[in-house]
C-alpha cells in the first residue's frame, strides 16, 4: 500500500514525526485551530456520562480509526513485524500520539490503552505461543478488547488480598467472585481476572491469571452510578464462571507476577493525566472578564509550572525507556505529580468561578468544571493509590525497609 512504512525500519526521530503528520492528513482533519473562547464543546470530563448506546457506538468509531492506523502500518510501532508491528522503539508511539493530537480523530476510552498497553504486552511475556497467536494481532488492531477484573471491595487497595476463587476441574476452572471498578465492561470482549488458587499458601503465592469471555454464562456485567450520574464504571460477577485452562495466563500460582506486569505499564500510561484540563484552566484565567486577584495569579502560575514540570516527568520516563530500563521511580513520580495537578486544576478552576462553578446557568465553560471536580480524586485510588506510590519510592529510592510478606 502506497504511504506504508517499511517494518524494521528505525526512522530518525524527526523524519518519524514528518512521515506521521504528512500520513495523517490523508486519512483525517486536522483538528480546528484554537476559535474564540467558547465555541465548540466545554467538556472536562475525567470520566465519560455516556449511556451503554453511547458507550458502544463511540467505541465502535474508535475501533475504526484504530484498524486503519493498524492495517497502514501506523498501528502496534513498537510491536514486531510477527504481530504488525514496525519493530520501532517503545518511545516513538509516544511521538507518534503527539502528532496525532493535531488531527480530528475520536478520543481513546480507557479500554483502548488498557487492550493495547496493557494487556497485550502482558500476553507478549507471559502467554503461551498458541495465546500469542490467538490474541494480539485482534488487541493490537482492536478487534477485540480487553477489560481489567481486578479490584475487589473486601481486598482494597491491598490487590494481593483478592477473594474471587478459582477452582480447577479437570482441563477447565470454575470462577467465582465479584469485581468492582471495571472500566470498559459493557464493551470488552474479555475481563483479565485476578483469582485465587490456593488459599493455604501466603497470599501472593496463592494468584492465577485468567482471560475470561466477558459474555460467557455466568458473567453479570452491572453499573456502577458515579456523583456526575454518569456510569463510567461496572461492577462485575463472576457466578460459577467456566474458563478453560488454556486461557490461563501464566504459570498457576505466578499471578502476582503477571499482575505486577500489567500494574507497571499502567503507572507508565499516568504520566500525562490531567494535562489537557489544566491547560484548558489556564486558558480559563486568561479569557475571565475581569483581572485576575492576586491569589489567582499565583495559583494559575503554579499551574503553568506544574504542566511544565510534569511533560519533562513524561521525558524522563521516556528516556528511561529508550535506555531499555523499567522506569519503576519515574513512572510512580509521574503518576504522584499528575494526581496533584488534577487537585491544583480544580483548586484554581474554583477560585475563578466561584458561584457560577456550582449554579447551571448555561454559560460556556462554567458549570462544565464540575465533571473535573467529581472526577479527580478518582486517579488518586487508580493505577495503584497514592499511598502505594509513596512506598515505592521509599523502598526503591530511599532505601527503606519493605514491610515482610504475610
């Protein structure tokens, strides 16, 4: 096909975004260059209010756009030929989503990330060649999608204290539990469920993975009502749930190991968070028809440093990477530093409003800010909570004692 790259080719950094913006403007618009302040939509939602039909219709479009960025070559870069990838390093999807952000294409829900940087990589290292075969080339294109079956109410933020049994029988298990916070359930084709094994042995010890058809009998997908009465979250039942065991992943019993390659690519994926709503504040400060108090200056100066400080956070995780290691600190500090500009965001936003943030009186870009409000404490609990961070740093930084296994 005519505009291909070729596979296993490493273009300079440069050319790269070069032959990425001159292929996107022949499959979309550029995006519609900055009009007056209030025009277009005023959404700053951290989580979606769509309903189930406008769930699965958006994400159908997104599919869309995802294939044919697949199936030109423009898909899955850092993936090998084997699976349609381009053999590019990990950092260049990086420069390739920074030249995306100029043209019109839809927006990539949390499952999309979730199949394609989560999941499918951790399928890469711990799948059998017959799962690999099975599954990445529909994640990597989207043609399936994944969903993650992790938290549970008893177990907290504690992951390794999950109680969703798994029971062997013969070549098959049989699941059961229940999982909350499930992002993408309506519409994944598959949950990747944390389950219990053994419970006799210590309870990191005691974890299987397993990829489960999420309309398989016995599975009950349900919503979960947020304060912005949307239902970006699901909870899910797993009621004597059949899953062969060649949709296990991993060896039985290295479950945690599994889940840790998962959790680690997900804190990767944190860095940028919130950095679009705080640039949309800032343009907030500057189009007030009214001068700015002093306390509002500072705070939308914070703000301008913080967004500064946390792209050069992303850098540093992206250099880690080119440099072939795990970014474990950096990822923890970006995803520490994006949670705190999604509090400072909301700290500047109701400074400027005031009255007019919790009254819906029609005006463009006011009551809209209280889908960031509600939203953002979320992304202190997910991708690992703040506190979970905290200790890895102290542990891999500082140096201190890790609390003994129970």
């Amino acid at each position: 096909m005519k505009g291909t790259p070729e596979p296993g080719v490493v273009p300079d950094p440069e050319a790269f975004r070069a032959q990425t913006r001159q292929w996107l403007a022949t499959v979309a618009r550029p995006r519609a260059a900055d009009g007056e302040w209030g025009s277009g939509s005023d959404s700053v939602a951290v989580f979606e209010n769509w309903t189930e039909e406008q769930e699965r219709e958006h994400t159908a479009r997104t599919q869309e756009w995802e294939r044919t960025r697949y199936d030109q070559g423009w898909g899955a870069l850092n993936w090998p030929k084997t699976y349609g990838g381009r053999g590019l390093p990990a950092y260049y999807e990086q420069l390739y989503r920074t030249e995306e952000t100029a043209f019109d294409v839809p927006h990539r829900t949390e499952v999309f990330p979730v199949t394609q940087q989560l999941v499918a990589p951790a399928i890469g290292i711990w799948g059998t060649e017959e799962q690999k075969q099975r599954w990445l080339r529909p994640m990597l294109r989207t043609d399936e999608l994944a969903c993650q079956l992790f938290s549970e109410t008893e177990a907290g933020s504690d992951l390794a204290a999950v109680r969703t049994r798994a029971v062997r029988d013969g070549d098959r298990w049989v699941l059961q539990g229940h999982k909350v916070w499930t992002s993408g359930a309506r519409v994944a084709t598959w949950g990747v469920a944390v389950c219990r094994t053994d419970p006799d042995v210590r309870k990191h010890a005691g974890i299987t993975v397993f990829l489960v058809r999420m309309d398989a009998p016995g599975v009950t997908v349900r919503p979960i009502q947020q304060m912005t009465g949307g239902t970006s979250f699901n909870e899910v039942y797993l009621d004597g749930v059949v899953v062969p065991d060649t949709d296990r992943l991993g060896p039985v019993g290295e479950g945690w190991r599994v889940t840790l390659s998962v959790l680690a690519a997900e804190r990767l994926d944190s860095g940028n968070l919130g950095l679009d709503n705080a640039d949309r504040a800032l343009e907030l400060a500057g189009n007030l028809h009214r001068p700015l108090t002093g306390s509002e200056q500072q705070r939308a100066a914070d703000l301008h440093i913080r967004t500064l400080v946390q792209r050069l956070v992303g850098l540093r995780v992206t250099a880690a990477l080119v440099a072939g290691r795990e970014p474990g600190a950096e990822a923890s500090v970006g995803k520490l530093y994006a949670t705190e500009t999604m509090r400072r965001t909301s700290d500047l936003v109701s400074e400027l409003l005031g009255p007019s943030l919790v009254a819906d009186t029609g005006q463009w870009g006011t009551y809209a800010w209280t889908e960031h409000l509600l939203g953002a404490p979320g992304y202190s609990i997910a991708g690992g909570t703040d506190e979970i961070q905290h200790n890895i740093l102290a542990e891999r930084v500082l140096g201190l004692p890790k609390e003994p296994v129970r």
